[in-house]
C-alpha cells in the first residue's frame, strides 16, 4: 500500500446580500511547507451564503483529487473552514436540514472517500485566503468576467504561513473528527498564528484593471441580426500618457456600466410596426414575458445589476418587472427612456407608411431633425431627451452597474453617442427585442461599447 499524501484545504464562500451576488474560494496547501499547492475560485451568481460555502468547499476537494489522482485512498485531505454550519454538517454531528444543503452536501461526501477526509472550524481571521479568492470571485461577477487564477493576488494578501501540522491519520467514523485530531487542531491553530504578518511586498504601482471591450458589430442591411461578444486585447498604457481609449485610466477610477435591455415583444413586434410613445401602449406577447423571464434569469444567474431604470411604457415595465423580481430590486422610471412617438406613423408598417407619406418618409429618412407625420418627435430631439437622462443616471452611478429597460431608438442612441457616430448610423443597428447592449461610461466623459445586440440568453 503506498503512502499516505496528506494535504489541507482552506474554503470559503459568500453572498453579497444573502441571497445575493456570491463566490467561492478554495486553496490546496501542502501541510509540510504551508505553500499553496492550488488555488480555485468561481463567481456562481445569486445565491446564499451557505450555498456558496458548500460550493467552495466541493471546489477544494476536487482540486485535491486532482493534483494527486493515483493517490486513491491514500489521500488524506484535512479541511479548515470558517463555516460552523457546513463543518458540523459534514462532519455528521449537525444533521442537514435546508433542501438546498442536502444535495450539495451530497456532492462533497462523494468527492473522495468519506474516510479520508476530516474537518475542523477555524476562525475567519485564518481563513484570509480562502476568503480573498472568493471576494475576487465575486468582484469579477460583478464586473461581468469569470474569476482567473493568473490574475489573483490572494496569495499575495494572505498572511504567511508557518509548517502546517500534518493532519492526523484518520479513525473511526467517516467524515468526523477522531482520536488525535484535537492536538492536530491545536497545531494548525499555532503555526497559523505565529505568522500573522503580510507578505513583505512593495507598494503597488497602478493596476492593470483596464477591461478590454468588445468590438461592435453590427449587421448589414437586410442581414440577420447577431451579438458583438467577439473579445479584443486592450491597449496597453503607456507611462505619462492620458488613456482615452477602452481602458479606465487610474485617476477614473470604475465606469459607470449601462446595460441596456430591449423589452420583450408585444403584438406589433413581429409585425414590424411603428411602435412608439404616440401609440396605444401595447403590453407584452406571451413570448415577450418569456422573453423577459429569460432575460430575468440571465440577469439573476450573472449578479451584477445593481439598480433597474425603465421606460415608462408598458412593455418596459413589464419586462423591468420581471427581472426586478428575480433580484430583489426596485424599478426606477425614467421619461427620457421612453420610444420616440412616430405621430401619425404609430401602428404602421414602413411599407404602409411609404404608401401614405412617401415625402415625409423620405425627408424623415434624410435628417434627423426631420419628425415623423403628425407631430411625432425627430431623432435629434429624441437623442437631447436620451442623453439627458443618461447623464442623469451616469452622474449617481460611477461603479455600478446599472440595467435600463427601454427601447429600440434609444438604445441605439445610447450606443451611437458612445460611439461618436453620425445620426445615419440609426439605420446600421439591428436591435432584436429582449436583447442586451452594454456601454461603460467614465469620469473622463468617455464612454466604450462593451455589447451590441446579445441575444444569446434567449436560446
């Protein structure tokens, strides 16, 4: 029989809310030396707590299978957690009562050989590593990015580690605590504690947190439309020269990220109809709620929106509704949000319009500043309007991430402004319903488009 390979994993998980936007955390370390062997971390989108403290725990255990997968039962695995709940649980002395714990409790146990596991509770102040990973699990959901371990400073921000005691040989129950473990307990606790300073690291410079944007891509006239999720490397800055590019400079601090969602279809959707402010105010299709109960998933499972602005319209705060209620948040209503009014257009199709205003189409067609038959609104006064409230929301929003429920016209203008574009590029935007668009402003006045037409949580 070969030798036992003995190894620590320190978990942790949290929720920002509980439930909430939560991660997990997890470090393999070797006993003998107190290094880490490996690290794991994952941004799991909304849940609690305790969910989450499970999932970091099942993170670790697996990442200690896998660094010695012919060690079979010979692997011995002593695992420290700040969680009282899932230690006693696991150890078999709590009995797991919450539905959600029983499968992932389940899930933990069949990692490795009960046998070969152990678990002790441990102070959150000597959990600090693990609770670094799952804190940058949950700053990198919040930025709309998965967790990665090449770019992780938890190593660097934990306290430095003395020997690890060995943990004791296992005997008697599976999964509890036996003959021997208290003095192993004590031993882990005095090498811990005898190493309660930083790492000794230099002052950091600047960090590297420009997030790189995805390059817009639009589709051709008379093409299907498509998402823009294609990633590009971001420039990198050079020193003493002001960033004005994708990046946000150091003195910027956090942009204030717009996701803009269109509403779900109505009945005039699929008809292609001039739907706007002027108009009847239809409610949602029955695909357009489950458009937006989609959408309301896709929102709950990435846990970054912090605050939902709407359109007044119908069909906005109905889809607003559904995503608020997903997420335990309120819904703000914003006038500028609203769809253009199309005057005498409203409920028609462009070949119907062409047929009955051909002149005003045309002239409609050729300048912004033209308004649509029957006293409707221009694109340029639509775009003051627009850019007013988004001013507005910008201003209070420097950090968040802010979901705005609107429309077809002021989500392309949104994004053309962004983009400094001319009015045509209107025309040069497919924007299907329940689709998100993404654009991150800065303090600078700069703005990057991050997502065009997503449509891809509706599949």
């Amino acid at each position: 029989m070969s030798a036992a390979r003995q190894v620590v994993v320190e978990a942790d998980g949290g929720s920002r809310g509980n439930p909430g936007p939560a991660g997990y955390g997890a470090v393999v370390i070797d006993p003998a030396t107190g290094e880490p062997l490996a690290e794991t971390a994952e941004y799991i989108g909304v849940a609690t707590n305790n969910v989450a403290e499970y999932r970091g725990l099942i993170a670790g255990l697996t990442a200690a299978k896998a660094l010695f997968p012919d060690a079979g039962d010979a692997l011995r695995v002593h695992v420290r957690m700040d969680s009282k709940l899932v230690v006693e649980q696991m150890s078999g002395r709590w009995k797991i009562k919450h539905p959600d714990m029983k499968p992932l409790a389940a899930r933990a146990a069949a990692v490795l050989p009960p046998s070969s596991v152990t678990y002790e509770w441990i102070p959150r102040a000597q959990n600090k590593h693990a609770d670094r990973l799952a804190n940058e699990a949950m700053d990198a959901g919040r930025d709309g990015r998965q967790w990665e371990a090449s770019a992780s400073t938890a190593a660097l921000d934990t306290p430095a580690r003395a020997t690890v005691s060995t943990p004791p040989p296992v005997q008697g129950p599976p999964g509890d605590q036996v003959a021997g473990a208290a003095k192993a307990r004590a031993a882990l606790a005095a090498a811990r504690g005898a190493a309660d300073t930083l790492f000794p690291v230099p002052e950091p410079g600047v960090p590297d947190t420009a997030v790189p944007a995805a390059p817009v891509s639009a589709p051709a006239p008379g093409q299907p439309a498509g998402t823009a999720s294609e990633k590009a490397g971001a420039p990198q800055q050079k020193a003493g020269v002001p960033q004005t590019g994708w990046g946000s400079a150091p003195d910027l601090g956090a942009p204030a990220t717009l996701v803009l969602l269109r509403h779900g279809e109505t009945a005039l959707t699929p008809e292609k109809r001039f739907s706007g402010s002027g108009g009847t105010d239809p409610e949602l299709s029955a695909t357009g709620r489950g458009q937006a109960e989609r959408a309301a998933g896709h929102f709950a499972a990435l846990g970054t929106v912090q605050e939902i602005v709407s359109s007044p319209l119908r069909r906005c705060r109905e889809t607003a509704a559904a995503v608020a209620d997903r997420l335990g948040l309120d819904v703000r209503i914003d006038e500028g949000l609203r769809e253009t009014d199309f005057g005498a257009w409203e409920g028609l199709t462009f070949g119907e319009v062409r047929e009955r205003y051909a002149d005003d189409l045309t002239a409609w067609l050729a300048s912004p500043d033209t308004a649509p038959t029957g006293g409707g609104e221009s694109f340029a006064e639509v775009a003051e309007r627009v850019a007013a409230a988004r001013d507005r929301i910008v201003a209070r929003s420097a950090g968040r991430t802010v979901l705005l429920v609107t429309h077809v016209t002021p989500i392309k203008t949104l994004v053309r402004l962004a983009l400094g574009a001319p009015p045509e590029a209107l025309f040069r935007m497919e924007l299907s319903a329940a689709s998100i668009s993404t654009v991150a402003h800065y303090a600078d006045g700069n703005a990057s488009v991050r997502l065009l037409n997503d449509t891809s949580h509706l599949r």
